[in-house]
C-alpha cells in the first residue's frame, strides 16, 4: 500500500496497479504487485512506481530467485484504475464509507507506462526476496558462529563477517538480478530467520542477545532498492541526486521471523523528462533486461482462477469454519436425502 499525506492528496493523478505471481503454477503464493501514480508539478507529472515482490525461499534457490525476477519483470504490467482522489476522499470524510476508491476502467498494457520500467518514472523495488548469505543449509556446529551483536568489526560474531557472502549483492554486480537498482549500504544485522523463542520475547528483549533459528543461516533477505536518475536527468540538472537519509531494520515482532526494513529517502522534485536518442545511451529504463511476455494477461487470469479454487479447498479443509461448512453441507445433504426417500416410500 502506498500513503500520501493528506494535505497533497490533490496532487496525485493516474494511478496504476499490477501483479504477478511467480509461484506454484504462475500463483500468488510468490511474485509481485505495484501501485504507479503520478505527482503534479504545476502543469507537469512526476512518476513513481512503488513495487513489493516475495520471491523463492530456500538457500539453494538462488537460480530459482533470479529467474523469479525475469518473470517479474516480463509478466508486471501496470493497468490505468480511475481514482478520483478529491472525491473519494472527500466522501469518506463526510462519513460515506461505501464509496470505492478505486475502479478500474481500462487494459493500457500497450501503452509506453505500461512496463516494470519506464523511461519517466522513479521506482522502488521492497520486500522479502530472499537472497541468502549461502547455498546450502547451515550444519549443526554453524550455529555457534551465527551473528551476535558487537561493535567490533574484528570479531568473528560481528554480521559483517556474513555480509560479504550476500547472495543479493553478488547478483547485482553481477547484473543477473534486479537489473540496474541500486541498495544503501547495508549496516543493520540479517532480517532473518529468528527463532520462535525471539519472536516469544520480541517486545521483552533486551537486545544483547540474537536468538536465531538453527536451520536457516541469517540473512538479509528483507530489501529496499531503488532507481537511481538517468543519465539525462543528470545532464539537464546536474545538482540533482537521490539522497538517502536512512537505511535500517525495524524491532523483531511478535508475529514474523524476519526483521522489517525501512529506507527514507528524498527524490529531487523534478520530473524525469523522456529522453533524446543520443541521451538514452544504455539506461534500463530503455532498454529493459527482458520484454514483456505477450500472454502476461491471459497467464495471470488462469493463475487467478487456481488461485480462488486452491483458497477454497484450503479454506474448507484447513480452518475449522470450512470444516463447520462442509460437515453442515453433508448433514444437509444427508438429511434432504433422508426426506426426499421417506416421501418417495410414502
């Protein structure tokens, strides 16, 4: 979800949203979703797209990771919603909570805003894409050597130590994955996999100890990247940068092994203006990593129908409410047949 401050709510126009799944049979399970809108700057639109992906668990996964982003990239395609921002905010102030906020009302997936990247939009890419800091699973003596906190740099325990077998990072130089986003460096201990006896203590712990879990090795697999301006974004405004403020982990919670992270950060308050020919030179937001998939939209639609007929069946077999439903529709079924037999006897 993305938040806007109430006071330049007016400000925002067009908004898009898209998704993807990339996991068992293209579902949901795994993949990604986005919310693209733009910024009025007087008569001009500055555009920001906000992406929050999970991606395949596992430390051998790593292949599986990257292909997962491909599939990101080729199968997000962002549709146009209509959102009358002042309206529906205005209504719900007034107490008319059943005004929808969102409506979609068309398919652009040809239009040139349509892609994961695109020439005139900032973007930001967050959540769990577990990226590992090994390939294999740690043995039981590994656990002894797992991260503790300690300033000194020089210590076997300090998390540095860790950090520089960050698959993530690997993969980025490398250009294999999350083509062209950038990272702040990264100075707060792995986001995961805590115990069940940290999450038991997160709002007691006095943090002098990190209690993690002996079958995972700790990582950093809770990221926020983003894109840095163009090349010809420079050129016409040369002062213009990305400044990062901060880069850090939130506090364990109760209800999740993995540690929230959190990126602020301004962006100049400038729009990113198409680019000439000879100015487009090699950026990623022309010339993207991978096209989009033509069947992206027939894809999503089947993985959407598995989807709603797999969270039926769970519902019905996995909580105790669909059990109630089903043993109701049996003893329903069981007795409407014992009725329609008794008049059919009679």
């Amino acid at each position: 979800m993305a938040f806007v401050r109430d006071d330049i709510v007016e400000n925002i126009r067009d908004i898009s949203d898209a998704g993807v799944g990339v996991g068992v049979q293209e579902m949901g399970n795994k993949g990604a979703v986005g919310v693209r809108f733009g910024y009025a700057i007087g008569e001009e639109t500055l555009w920001l797209s906000f992406i929050a992906a999970h991606l395949a668990p596992m430390e051998e996964a790593l292949k599986r990771r990257n292909e997962d982003w491909m599939r990101i990239v080729r199968g997000l395609v962002f549709q146009t919603i209509d959102s009358n921002v002042t309206e529906a905010s205005n209504s719900q102030n007034h107490g008319e909570d059943q005004v929808p906020l969102l409506h979609r009302v068309s398919d652009l997936a040809g239009t040139p805003t349509s892609a994961l990247y695109t020439r005139t939009s900032h973007l930001v890419l967050a959540g769990d894409l577990n990226y590992r800091t090994s390939t294999s699973k740690p043995l039981p003596l590994d656990y002894h050597g797992f991260p503790q906190p300690t300033r000194d740099t020089k210590s076997p325990f300090h998390y540095y130590n860790l950090l520089a077998n960050d698959q993530l990072s690997r993969e980025l130089k490398a250009n294999r994955t999350c083509h062209g986003l950038l990272e702040a460096p990264i100075d707060f201990p792995p986001t995961y996999k805590y115990s069940g006896k940290a999450q038991a203590n997160a709002d007691s712990s006095d943090g002098l100890k990190w209690d993690w879990s002996t079958h995972r090795w700790p990582s950093w697999c809770d990221r926020i990247l983003y894109l840095g301006l163009p090349n010809w974004m420079k050129i016409e405004y040369p002062s213009a940068d990305i400044h990062i403020k901060s880069y850090t982990a939130l506090p364990l919670m109760s209800t999740s092994d993995h540690r929230p992270v959190a990126l602020s950060f301004t962006i100049p308050a400038k729009v990113i203006a198409p680019p000439s020919d000879e100015d487009a030179g090699d950026d990623v937001r022309v010339n993207p990593p991978f096209e989009i998939d033509p069947g992206w939209k027939d894809k999503r639609a089947l993985a959407r129908r598995k989807e709603i007929i797999v969270g039926l069946v769970s519902y019905i077999l996995l909580t105790w409410e669909g059990e109630a439903l089903l043993l109701a529709v049996v003893v329903g079924a069981v007795g409407g047949w014992a009725v329609i037999r008794s008049l059919v006897d009679v």
